[in-house]
C-alpha cells in the first residue's frame, strides 16, 4: 500500500532541462512544486569535478552519467516483422538519468527550428502541392512562429548562448545564418573561437558560395551572468563536453542556469533517486489524481498534484503515457491513435579528410565548437525536382579528440597490428571531418509501444520502437551526401571519404541522442496527443514537456526548441491555466 | 561523498516536518535512500568520487594461462616498435583483467534479464553471458582452437602464427567453439575494443603506461584549458600530456 503524502499544487516527472524550467516558472508564479527525479542528485564540484572529469573511459566510453539499462532499457526493430529485442547495452543513442538530465552531458548545439518546421505541411503543400507529401506523415504543430519566438529567446538568455544572429526582425546579418526566421534580437554572447578545422572548412565553403555561420553554442564564448543572476564562466575548449558535466561552470545545463535559484526557494521540493511508476488517473480517466513513485529502497510512495507534469527525457514521456493510459496508443496498421505516433530520429552523415603535414589540434574542441551551413537544410533550397522533402545542414564541430573514440585513419587501414598504429599515430594530426545532420520525417511505420515481453526492474514493459530510416530520408541525406562529396574535393586533401546513409537503422553505433515525436503537439485531437500548450487532450491537468512533442525532426539538435516549448508550456500554465484549470484548447 | 549532505537535508527535513504533523510519513522516507532537498543547494565540502589507480601487480580475474594468452594478444594487436612499447609493457592486459574483475566485467550497468533471444546484428549483444563470462569462454575456445591446429597454447605460437589466429578471428576464418548468442566475432570485437580502450584511457586504469599512446598521438591528455591555443592554427601544441593523477 502506497503511502499517501500531502498534496501538491503541481508535480513534475523528471528534473532535467524542462523539468528545471517548469518548476522556475510556476514557483515564481507562486505554485507550491515538487520534482520527483529518478536518478541522483548532481552538482558541478562534486559530480563534475575539474579535477578528474576528462576521463574518456569513464565518462565517454563506460558512461557514467548515462541512464543504464539495467535502470530502463527499450526494445527495438526496424519494422513490425521483426520481433524487437531489448538494447542490452545503449548504443545509437544515450538517454540521460539524474538531476540535469541530458543536459548535463549534451554537446550544447542549440538551434531554433524554423516557421518552416512549425508549419511543415502547410508551407510545404503550397510551395509543391499535397502530392509531394505522400507517404509522410507530416503535420503542422499547431503553434506559430511569432507566437514562439519569444520563449525561444527565453531560453537563449537563461543559457548565455553564443552565436551570431543571421536574421534580425527581418533584416539578414552578415556573417550568420540567413536560413534562420527571424530573431527579435541578437544572441546573448559572441560567438565561439573558432579552432583551424571549422575555419578551413568555413573558408572552403564559403568559396563555392555557401553561407557558413558560427554554431550557435551552449558552451560560452565569455563570462555572462544570466536573468536569474546565476553566472557561466568562459570556455576552455577543453574538449570534455559530450558525454561529459562541465567542470567549469561553462556549457549551459539546469546545474548553471537554473537550480542555484530553483533550490532555495521554499515552494520548490525535489525528491531524488526516487522513480515514478504512473500517473494514478480518476476513474473516468480525464483527470489525474497523484503519481505513484518508489524510492531506492523499494518504498511506494502517492504523491498527488493538481497538475502533474511530464518532463522525462521525450522517449520517457511516450512510455509513462502509455503505462498510465493517458491518450490513445497509436495503431500503426490502422493510423489511429496518438501516443506514439510520429517518432522521428536524426538522418546523418559524415565526411573524413586526410592530409599530410598539418596540425589540427583535434583535442582542442567543445561540443558545438564550429561552423554550420544550411543551404541544403530544411526547405531552404528548391525540391521542385527532386524526389524528397527536408534536408540536412552541414557542420564542422570539433567537440575534442579524445583518443578511444576519436582516432581517424584512411579507408583500407587494418584495424590492429603495426600498420595500424604507424596510420594511427599520423593521421591524428592530420585529419578533420565535417558532417551532415538531416531531417527526419514521419510515417506510419514508425513508432513507440509497450513491449510485449520484456520488463523493467519493476515488471513494467519496456519501450519499444519499431523504426528504420525512411526512403524520403534515405534520398535526402544521399543527395546531401552528393553535396558533401563536392565540399570535400575542394579541400585538396591527400585523401577523403563520405558515408551514405543505409537502411536498416543500428542500434550499436552511436548516432544522435535526437529522439523526438510519440506524444507530438497539434491542433487536431485525432493525430497530436497534447494540444499547442503541451497538455494532453485527454487528460487536462497533465502536459506533455518535451522532444516528445515534436511533429518531426529537423535537421538540427532539438535542445533550443525543447527548451523553448518548455517556457511555452510555463507561461500558458501560469497566465491561464491556472486562473481557469481545465483544457486550454476546445477538443 | 554525499553522507553529509544526505544527513544535513534529513535533519532539516525532520526539523521541518515537527512542525507539520501531517508529514509525519514522510519520515521514514527520508531514513529511506530517497533524498528530498528543498530551501537550499546541497553542499558538503571534498566531494566528489575520484578515480582510484589500479594496482598494477597480479591478476584480478585472469587465470595465469588466461593472462598470459591475453598478454600474447595486445601485444600481437598493439606491437612494440619505435613509436611505443607493445600492448603488454603498455599494461593493456592488466587493464582488461581489472575491467573484467570491477563493474563493466559484472555487466552491472547493462540490461541482463530473460529471454535470451538470437538477433539481429542491428539488435547488438542478445547472449546472457558478462564480458567477463565472454572471456573466459572465449580463452578457453582459443586455446582448444589453438591446441587442435598447433598443439600449443597461443602464447606459445610465433608472432606470424599469432597474427595468422587473429586475423582468422577478426575476418571471420576461424570460428571458435563458443555458445549461440556469442559469435567468434562478438568475441574478437570485445577484445579489440578492450585493448584499445586500455592503450588510449588515462593510466590510471592500469594501461598507457607512460601515456605511451598519447605521446604518440600528441594528445595532451586531462589537459582542460586552450585558450591560449585555439587561435594558433596549424601550430602545433607545445605542451606533453598530463594524467589525472598528475604524470607529466
């Protein structure tokens, strides 16, 4: 029998970017909040300590600060003749687990999606006609781009993210991107340093008459205090961002920006190393009651709220829906349902260069240290005669050569022996890469349910997802890839190699933590299971925070427009939720 | 590490909570691992959990025939010459014996529960046995292998024969006796990957001994400010490498 505790005003699932963000908000607006967080609790001195944090094995290789399976682990296949077997070990991408979330070891790329992303269908059907769009499940988002623009900012001035602004109320900037919608003002911090690589390779580009920018990035150019009063520190460019915490307060996460303000406030709670089995709903189904939660000693815990807030990692938030029985589970043979629908990935690519005489400094980096071109991203180019949507932008991010992971050597190189070594020992120096990072479109293939045999350490079913890469994708990123190989001629290196994109998505090589879609926003009930606020249609007192939201994936990191649908969701949670509870949009 | 910190927010917790009796439920959670934390940021001087150095002498899991066959391997698959010493004096198989007796052998963190299904190589490692089950049966099946083709162990072969066997493991030639779910393979990827991982980690898990391997590349190691290097393009980096523990 669970033990009852006293009520909350609201109570959020997961203290990790969003999570850290909702439980600001609504505390500010005077909400009494409590966050019930899985993993640990993790600061930068003790968890991420100058002193021993660049430690590739431990981090980067054994993952500490990743969620492990044996916590939760998810079941996958390519498709429904498959029978989906559990990822024992995660491999294509590492989920976070703990305070911070997956923002404590992210790159720190942070990108808005563009209108054209808010309103994929629609722009993409007038522009080419509702013919080019079949056999994908796009859809508008049910939000717009003026409406967002500001909580994108938002996000930019809590983090500090450095970068420079390539369209201004309308007005294109020289020097950043002039794809990007536009901004109502500049981002808070100049751009990152850039080291040789990404500077050859925006001077190679820029000659062929492509627009390279300055990654807008999360690791900071200079010193900034925040509108919390909570202050980052510059970069080091020590290399030790992804997989890795910031031992020096400069890669913008909960830890830096929010949870020195967050933790001393006295309406604000959070209950570590505590793990949320469901969200206990009336028994008409349309209201949640509580959240039934274990602490590490097995203890079951009721913990009830006038609103509960979902801001696990997004594939989490697609799991707990459907273990609580929060919206309809999608039906891939029949196209109906919404939890689970429309879960997209990331279609990548990469290109390797090989020179003689250089010094690249590889180990010189940070996780969105570099430059990026979107000429070819999104709908930024004209598909009028070519057989898909979407697109891809191309980068050369130099986020640190550390050496298990990071030793390039030719294609035809043995893997072992001393030829190996001696290959080994003169690329390292020698070598740089860019890549390609595509969108992802849905189709009704593709998505996230219970797995039918397979449970967590509690006896719940795991996830599991059924997903390869579309054939719209595949052409994509191939006629990217194209793209690429003509790039990469131009850098007159001594030898170079671009990857194509296969069917059959692995689940070994790590690829991008880019997980998005399964609980998608919208304005039609029948295919978004959360409205344009991110609360469920089905159950009002519940939103839905995060990638999970997503109606696709574009081809940029996620983490900017997360973040900015999570003060989205705050500011309609506190300016009219609250005044009136109930579903903010008519079903 | 946390203790204090943990202790401090209980106490604070139980202060609160005496003047509210209806959390009084709540205690027993908080003598609970669960943490609650509120009204402050937790903080206890010195923590943190650092690494702790391996101990370089014996063998941890290895038996002594395994650990000389492992022994014959790295150096096989990371030979001496003038740019390093081989994998052996680089301590890439102490690495592996105290991987394989700590966590990461014990597949602690990994997802181990039933049924064990063959799949798909896109579906990654499906067998029930740890890393450290995957090298004992892995040892054994080359040692059978090398005893019916050579009569001797593989430490006892030449370096040709040697790089002969594991060429045949790493293009799929020879096929060992292992068990359905762990492919010869499987087996020659983990001890490749281990090997690496051993020749390139910080020297404190017990290989790179030197920083063998990044002096050869230039990597500078647990270096952690360029500032005063990212402008100097194509310049290269003055400094030698430094470890966690502070070998230079």
């Amino acid at each position: 029998m669970a033990r009852l505790l006293p009520k909350r005003d609201a109570v959020i699932i997961g203290l990790g970017w969003t999570g850290a963000i909702l439980a600001q908000q609504l505390t500010e607006a005077g909400l009494n909040v409590v966050a019930i967080e899985r993993g640990p609790w993790r600061d930068t001195a003790s968890d991420f300590n100058i002193a021993y944090i660049q430690d590739e094995l431990r981090y980067g290789i054994r993952k500490e600060l990743f969620l492990q399976p044996a916590v939760e682990a998810m079941t996958m296949r390519n498709n429904a003749a498959q029978t989906a077997l559990p990822m024992r070990d995660y491999g294509s991408f590492l989920p976070g687990h703990g305070v911070g979330g997956a923002g404590v070891h992210w790159n720190g790329a942070s990108w808005r999606f563009w209108d054209g992303d808010l309103q994929i269908r629609s722009q993409l059907t007038r522009r080419y006609g509702a013919k080019k769009l079949t056999g994908l499940q796009l859809q508008d988002w049910g939000v717009t781009w003026n409406e967002l623009e500001h909580s994108f900012d938002q996000f930019e001035y809590l983090c500090g993210i450095s970068g420079k602004a390539g369209n201004l109320k309308g007005q294109i900037q020289a020097g950043g991107n002039p794809f990007e919608s536009p901004r109502s003002r500049g981002y808070p911090t100049p751009p990152m340093k850039m080291s040789y690589a990404p500077s050859l390779f925006a001077r190679t580009v820029t000659e062929l008459g492509f627009h390279p920018f300055p990654t807008p990035s999360a690791n900071l150019s200079t010193a900034y205090v925040n509108p919390l009063g909570v202050a980052l520190g510059q970069c080091t460019y020590c290399g030790f961002c992804e997989r890795f915490g910031c031992g020096n307060y400069s890669k913008a996460s909960a830890q830096t920006t929010i949870l020195p303000v967050l933790m001393r406030k006295p309406n604000f709670e959070a209950r570590t190393e505590c793990e949320v089995l469901k969200i206990n709903l009336t028994p008409d189904g349309k209201h949640a009651r509580s959240v039934t939660y274990l602490d590490a000693q097995g203890v079951e815990y009721e913990q009830p709220g006038d609103m509960v807030l979902l801001c696990a990692y997004g594939l989490m938030n697609v799991r707990m829906m459907l273990l609580s029985r929060i919206g309809q589970p999608y039906d891939p043979v029949s196209g109906k349902g919404v939890v689970g629908r429309n879960y997209c990935y990331q279609t990548s690519a990469a290109a390797r260069l090989f020179f003689d005489g250089k010094n690249f400094n590889p180990f010189i980096g940070a996780g969105a240290l570099g430059q990026t071109m979107d000429d070819f991203n999104g709908d930024a180019f004209d598909h009028s005669h070519l057989d898909f949507v979407g697109g891809a932008q191309i980068n050369c991010i130099i986020t640190g050569g550390r050496p298990i992971g990071s030793r390039p050597t030719p294609p035809g190189t043995p893997r072992w022996g001393a030829k190996w070594k001696a290959e080994t020992a003169k690329n390292y120096q020698n070598s740089m890469g860019f890549a390609s990072q595509g969108s992802s479109y849905p189709v009704r293939e593709n998505y996230l349910d219970l797995d039918p045999t397979y449970t967590d350490r509690h006896g719940r079913p795991l996830l599991r997802m059924t997903f390869d890469f579309p054939d719209n994708d595949i052409a994509m990123s191939h006629y990217v890839s194209d793209r690429m190989e003509t790039i990469a001629k131009s850098f007159n290196a001594k030898s170079w190699a671009v990857s194509r994109l296969k069917k059959g998505w692995d689940a070994v090589p790590y690829q991008s933590t880019h997980n998005t879609g399964g609980a998608v926003m919208g304005a039609d009930p029948g295919t978004s299971a959360v409205n344009k606020y991110l609360q469920s249609w089905d159950v009002p007192n519940v939103f839905v925070i995060g990638a999970s939201a997503f109606g696709h994936n574009g081809g940029r990191n996620p983490t900017g427009t997360v973040g900015a649908l999570a003060y989205w969701a705050a500011e309609a949670i506190a300016t009219k939720y609250i005044k009136s509870p109930g579903a903010l949009v008519p079903a | 590490m946390h203790t204090d910190a943990r202790s401090l927010s209980r106490r604070r917790l139980l202060a609160s909570v005496a003047a509210v009796p209806i959390l009084a439920a709540t205690a027993d959670f908080f003598s609970a691992s669960g943490r609650s934390i509120s009204g402050q940021v937790p903080w206890s001087p010195f923590a943190g959990a650092p690494p702790r150095p391996v101990n370089p002498l014996g063998w941890y899991f290895f038996t002594p025939g395994e650990a000389a066959a492992v022994e014959a391997i790295v150096d096989r698959l990371i030979p001496a010459d003038h740019l390093t010493p081989g994998g052996k004096d680089c301590g890439c198989a102490v690495f592996i014996d105290r991987q394989l007796a700590g966590s990461f052998g014990q597949a602690n963190s990994l997802y181990t529960k039933a049924p064990f299904a063959v799949g798909l190589p896109i579906q990654g490692y499906q067998g029930d046995l740890t890393p450290a089950g995957r090298y004992r049966l892995g040892l054994r099946a080359l040692a059978d292998y090398t005893h019916g083709a050579y009569k001797k162990d593989f430490v006892q072969l030449s370096p040709a024969e040697q790089d002969a066997v594991l060429n045949g493991l790493d293009t799929g030639k020879i096929v060992l006796k292992l068990k359905p779910g762990f492919s010869t393979r499987e087996f020659f990827e983990l001890v490749l990957q281990n090997t690496m991982e051993g020749f390139f980690a910080d020297p404190l898990y017990g290989g790179n001994r030197g920083m063998a391997s990044w002096k050869m590349l230039g990597f500078p190691g647990a270096r952690y400010d360029y500032r005063d290097h990212i402008d100097k393009h194509n310049v290269r980096y003055p400094r030698d490498p430094v470890s966690i523990y502070g070998e230079a």
